[in-house]
C-alpha cells in the first residue's frame, strides 16, 4: 500500500478504502489477486461501484522536447452495490486478468524503474475518489526473461527502460504505450551498434520481439536505426538454445543494409495476421492515442533518461542493482509512484 486517504470528496467522515495486493510479482496475462478493506465513516454509505484502474508513468515525445504524464491501461469493477454501515470493516476480494502487454518491473527481483500501479477508485453516492494507489509489480514470462539472459550471456548490459506513448506500426500492439528495455552493446558489436532496445509485445498465442539498433555510421555513411520484428512461442522456452538465436537476430541486423532496419518477417520472425489497432483496452489519462509509425521512422537523437550503470542484465541474479533510475533504490521508486499520480490528480 503506497498511502491511504479519506475519501475529500465526501468530506470529514467519510469511508476509508486500503486495497492490498497478494504477494510477489504478477506476470503478464497472468491473475493480480488482493483484497480491498474498506472502513465506514460516522454515518451509514451506499457503496455504488468500487473500481480498480492500472496506471502508468508514460513519455511521449514531440516537437518541443519530451515530456511525462499518467495513462489508464485498463479497468476492473471489483464490488459495488451494498451498504457500508457507519464504522463497519468489510473486505471484498478480488481475481483479474492484467493485459498480456503490461510491461515488465522487475528482473531477478530487481526493479527496473517502471513506474507503475494500481488505483482504487470508490464510488459513493454519486461522488467518486481515487483513494487508494499500490504499486504493481510485474515479472517477464518465461520467454522474456530467457531472452534478456541471453543477451546478458552475449556481453550486451542494462541502460534504462522506460514506457513510450505510441503504437508500433506492423504489430497487433493493443495498449496506447509499449516498453523500451535498452541494453548497451556487446563488445563483439561496440563497433557497429550503439545501443539495442528490446521491446515485448505478448498475447495469448506468443510473442513480437521488436529490435532497434542504433547503428554507428561508417566512412562514406551517416548512423541510423535499424529495426526488425521477430515472433516466439510461449511453450517450450526453457528447451531453446537463446543465446545463438538471439545472436543470429542481432547479426542480422547489424548486417542490414536498409537505411531504417530491415523488413519485418526476416530471419526467424514472421508476420502475423492479426490487426494494427489498438483494441479494447482505455488508455484515458495524461495522452491520447497517436499513432506511432516505429517502422517507417528513425529515432534519431533519441535519447532517454536513466542509469548508464552498464549493468549486465545476465548478472542481476548474482544482485546488480539494474532498478536504481537516477540514484533512486527500490523503497524510493514506491514513493515515486504515490508523487507522480498524485502530480497527475492536480493537474
């Protein structure tokens, strides 16, 4: 539980609301369970609807610069419809399913700087309040985490991660932001790359792999980003040899000689037939919905806030500190949470 209010709108005496979730990380498409504990207040209340809304710290850039602000990537009705009787606790489990796409926090229990979380929302008598904030904290699949260890295996390290406002064009992305995992270069591809991000795009039937390389230019030619998109099962992850896999993706696209990254589908990726649009999930919050055209548009100069710790990712389990964003350890990244959605409330 990051902190815990009463409810303004009802003014002094109102009902207090305190959701805690269970234990441990969630996965993505996986089950976050917890219980919502609510108090009354010096008189009876009818509890309308009490909702669950997942938030998250997301940059966008644009012409003047970048900024940040708070997206809504999904809602939850949990309870509602009952009488919260003057001074009565009730409790009111809950079960539901986060989007395959929610981004990754943590790596070997390490958190990576994704500012993310859970909002109660209470609905009672006509009035609503947000009045309650925990922190989400979410583990890679089994895919994902394999493919990070390889590239820790490679020699390749941990720069930064952050959430981007945008779409990737070519993908089924459905949330209004993806993840950017970036990763400084091994010392066999110092020579032709500058950087690597890694993005995840899960669903139910697998998983896109999206590359973007920023690539060092050479005599006779200027640096550029290539990009491709490659596609993997959920099933049978630990049975795969992922360092040489993930090696042959990067060799192919350092190899690349398209001027902004080689055609989607090459090597061991395809491309799937499902749509291009965002789908169901609200992203209502600090942006709206631009379209990102990742495929057909270079980013260069992008450079993105973070650590330059040079952490190998493949030596977080032995304890590496990768999470620290601007000196802040794990007990200052939940406060951060709290501050940054409630900056957002203000505006």
């Amino acid at each position: 539980m990051v902190f815990k209010r009463l409810l303004g709108s009802l003014g002094v005496g109102g009902p207090t609301v305190d959701t805690v979730l269970e234990g441990g990380p969630v996965r993505p498409g996986g089950v976050l369970s917890g219980q919502v504990h609510l108090k009354g207040g010096s008189s009876d209340f009818q509890i309308e609807q009490i909702t669950l809304e997942l938030v998250a710290r997301v940059e966008a850039e644009h012409e003047d610069g970048e900024s940040e602000g708070v997206v809504a990537f999904d809602r939850f009705t949990v309870g509602g419809g009952f009488r919260l009787a003057e001074g009565e606790h009730m409790s009111v489990p809950f079960s539901v399913h986060i989007p395959w796409e929610t981004p990754v926090t943590e790596l070997y229990g390490q958190p990576l700087g994704i500012i993310m979380g859970v909002r109660t929302e209470l609905a009672v008598a006509g009035a609503k309040d947000k009045g309650d904030l925990d922190q989400l904290t979410v583990g890679p699949l089994p895919a994902q985490e394999a493919i990070l260890e390889a590239f820790g295996q490679l020699g390749f390290g941990f720069k930064s991660a952050d959430l981007e406002l945008g779409h990737i064009g070519g993908t089924g992305q459905t949330l209004p932001f993806y993840q950017e995992i970036e990763l400084t270069p091994a010392p066999q591809y110092a020579h032709a790359v500058n950087e690597i991000e890694v993005t995840f795009l899960a669903h139910p039937g697998g998983m896109e792999v999206v590359l973007e390389a920023d690539k060092r230019g050479g005599l006779f030619s200027g640096g550029h980003d290539a990009l491709n998109r490659f596609t993997v099962g959920h099933e049978g992850a630990e049975h795969r040899d992922w360092t040489a896999e993930v090696d042959a993706w990067v060799r192919q696209m350092v190899d690349s000689r398209g001027s902004h990254g080689a055609p989607y589908g090459q090597g061991y990726g395809h491309q799937d037939g499902y749509g291009h649009g965002h789908g169901g999930h609200g992203g209502h919050g600090g942006y709206g919905h631009g379209e990102h055209g990742h495929d057909s548009h270079g980013h260069d100069g992008h450079r993105r806030s973070g650590p330059s710790t040079g952490a190998v990712v493949a030596g977080v389990a032995a304890g590496v500190a990768v999470g620290i964003v601007g000196g802040m350890v794990a007990a200052e990244v939940v406060d951060e949470i709290g501050d940054a959605f409630e900056d957002e409330e203000e505006d």
